[in-house]
C-alpha cells in the first residue's frame, strides 16, 4: 500500500512505515553505540563510528528526504551546526547574498565568516528578487534565504530567487524552519538545499535541539558538507535523532492545528486599536500574501508578528502580562511562546522595537486570544 502519492500526513504517523526487519518492533530501537564492529574478514557492516553515521539517524533523514523530494539529508547537532556546514566549504573571496531580515544568530555568523575569513557578504531585501540580481556578481556562490523571514515573515518568492542564483552561476539554500515540508517544498521550486532547524517544527516539543539539510543533488558542495558534518563533528546524538522521529510522527497534526489557531488569532488582532499592525502571511491584506498561498500549499503556520502601539514600553508590557503565552524565545513547539524579539536581537537588530513574536501552538484558540486581549487591555 506504500506507494510515491501517499500522503507526506501518512508517511509522518507511520515514520516511513517503520518495522524493525529483525524483531518487528514499530519504533525503531536507539542505537547508543560509538564504534560498530568488523567480522572475522575484518569487513565493516555498514557503520564505522557514530560521528560518520549512526544506524538511530537513518530513518529520521530518510523520511525527510522523502517529504523535501531531496537526494539525501543529514541531521546535526542544532540548527546553526547545519545551517553554517552551508557555508563552511567557502573560499576566500567567494560572495554570498543574504537577507537583511533574517534569523539574527545566523546573521551575526556570516558577518564573523565576512570579518575574519575574508568571504563577501551582501545583506539585501530578497522579498524584491530584483534586489538579489543587482547583488549578484562573479564571485557569488550561495544565494541564501528564508520562506518567511523572522520576524516580520516578509515573503520570499523561491522559484525567481532560484532562478536568478542559477543564472549568475550560484546555488540557492533556503532556510524552511517555519514552513515544514508538509506545506513548503523549496527544493520543487529550484533551491538546491533546504535547511531546518529541528529544534522547531519538525521535532515540535521545545525538547530536542537539532538541525537537517536536505539537498537537491548528490554533488562536490553536498560532498564537502558531509566532510564538514565529519570532521568538524557537530552531529546529532542518537537519543536526540529518535526523539525527532517520534516528535515528527505528529507534525501534520500539529501543524494542521497551529495555522487554524494562528489564522484565527490573526483575523481577530486584525485591525485591533491597541495594534499598529499584524503580521501574519495568511492575511489577504499581507504583501507576500499571493506568493505565500502559492508556496505554502498546506497552510501558513503559527509564526506572526504583532506591532503594539505606543512603542517598546507598550510591547513590552504585553509580553509581561499575558498569562498562557509562555514568555520565552525560540519557535514551532506545541504551546504558545511570545518574545520581544528586539531585546534578544541585540543592538545590531533592524526589528521594530514595538514587535513581538508569537509562535502559536496547539492551544485551544479562544484561550489564546482570551489571553492576547487581557494583556493588551
Ligand atoms: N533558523 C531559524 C529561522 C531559527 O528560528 C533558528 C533558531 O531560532 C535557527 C535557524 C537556529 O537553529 P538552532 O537554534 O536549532 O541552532
């Protein structure tokens, strides 16, 4: 009955119908084990040592793969190991474009790999791909951006973005953290790897820190990442890589339930008095709204963006009395966070300094606005 139309819901409830081939076990077992043993021909069966690879990995990367349309992925020890392996296998004097509202940890990376490893970086509004064309020279390696930038989730249109990177000669890698595969497929629409912080969506229980890349080809870049997995060995630990399985075995579910709450959150702040804006991509009246129905094609997600009137104080206060939202950062677990996102930026931040992020979890949605109007009231 496994077959290439099933559902990507399917394939997540049933971990790529995962039976143990020796004692048919549901669940895969967790494999703790550094070193695997030769035979009596000193012949290796498969596994070397955990940090080349770990049997507890295999079915994690596989149903990613799988759901991204990808040739291969690998999992790492948190999002930034993964997201900077990208950028690791870079030259001197090799140039990347990067977005100027964009995940702030990532940011401050490329900045340092610009400062001290002599690699350009051009930081421009990819929301505009015209803006990534003008920045694009000889030199220019990787295009890098997000689907939704954080924290205003400004929409990017892949596919012009893909096509412009191609065209003058680099690669594309999209960062998808908020838009799991199960809505968004970058690499469909010509990027040519896809990372994810796990820690988010994916694992989804604000339990298990952890990054993937799934890429297009099985090419020399995808090649030089394994390399950099390896030797400069942020991998992922066994435990970690079966509990995002299991946490990945909900995520349609999940997701499923945090666009419906946060849609309805959305609608309700929507032209709230005590709000200037919301920022939310599944709104009409949001900027990247149509590329955003085009892209997302299972839903927009729980991350939004509220901007309170009477600046950071007021923002501030907000974040201070709610009551269920939980006041702390990070995204895509099953309950509700809000941060003011300034304050963890720090001085280098371009966010407005009346916004606050909501990642908004599998609550119930009256609650959750129950909650929002008590706080801004
Ligand atoms: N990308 C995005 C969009 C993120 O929100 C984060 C973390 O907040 C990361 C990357 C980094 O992931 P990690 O914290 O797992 O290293």
């Amino acid at each position: 009955m496994r077959n290439s139309k099933m559902s990507p819901a399917t394939d997540l409830a049933q971990a790529g119908h995962f039976i143990d081939p020796e004692t048919r076990a549901v669940v895969p077992p967790i494999t703790s084990a550094t070193t695997f043993a030769r035979d009596k021909d000193y012949a290796l069966g498969g596994y070397i040592y955990s940090r080349d690879g770990n049997p507890t990995y295999d079915p994690a990367e596989a149903l990613i793969a799988r759901l991204e349309g990808g040739a291969a992925s690998l999992l790492f020890a948190s999002g930034l190991a993964a997201a900077s392996a990208v950028f690791e296998p870079l030259r001197l004097g090799q140039h990347v474009i990067a977005p100027k509202v964009m995940y702030h940890g990532l940011q401050d990376w490329l900045r340092i790999l610009s400062d001290r490893r002599g690699i350009a970086v051009s930081f421009v509004d990819p929301t505009d791909p015209a803006h990534v064309a003008e920045a694009m020279g000889s030199e220019t390696a990787i295009v890098w951006i997000e689907t939704l930038s954080n924290p205003t989730w400004d929409v990017v249109d892949i596919a012009a973005v893909a096509k412009i990177a191609h065209d003058g000669g680099a690669m594309l890698g999209v960062d998808a953290t908020v838009t799991p595969p199960i809505t968004c497929q970058p690499l469909a629409l010509g990027a040519d790897i896809v990372f994810h912080s796990t820690t988010k969506y994916l694992n989804g229980h604000s339990d298990v820190t952890g990054g993937v890349l799934t890429t297009a080809k099985d090419d020399a870049h995808w090649a030089d990442i394994n390399k950099v997995r390896k030797y400069v060995g942020g991998v992922m630990g066994p435990f970690e890589a079966w509990l995002l399985l299991r946490g990945m075995r909900t995520l349609a579910i999940r997701w499923e339930r945090a666009s419906e709450n946060a849609l309805a959150i959305a609608r309700h702040f929507d032209g709230h008095p005590k709000l200037e804006r919301v920022l939310y991509a599944g709104l009409p009246g949001h900027p990247g709204h149509d590329v955003a129905a085009r892209q997302l094609t299972g839903g927009f997600g729980g991350m939004m963006s509220m901007l309170v009137n009477g600046g950071a104080d007021a923002a501030l206060n907000v974040a201070k009395k709610v009551e269920l939202f939980v006041p702390a950062t990070s995204l895509g677990g099953v309950e509700s966070l809000i941060e003011h996102r300034a304050s963890v930026e720090g001085p280098a931040s371009l966010t407005p300094k009346n916004l606050l992020r909501l990642s908004v979890g599998i609550e119930d949605a009256g609650d959750l606005i129950a909650d929002l109007e008590q706080a801004l009231s």
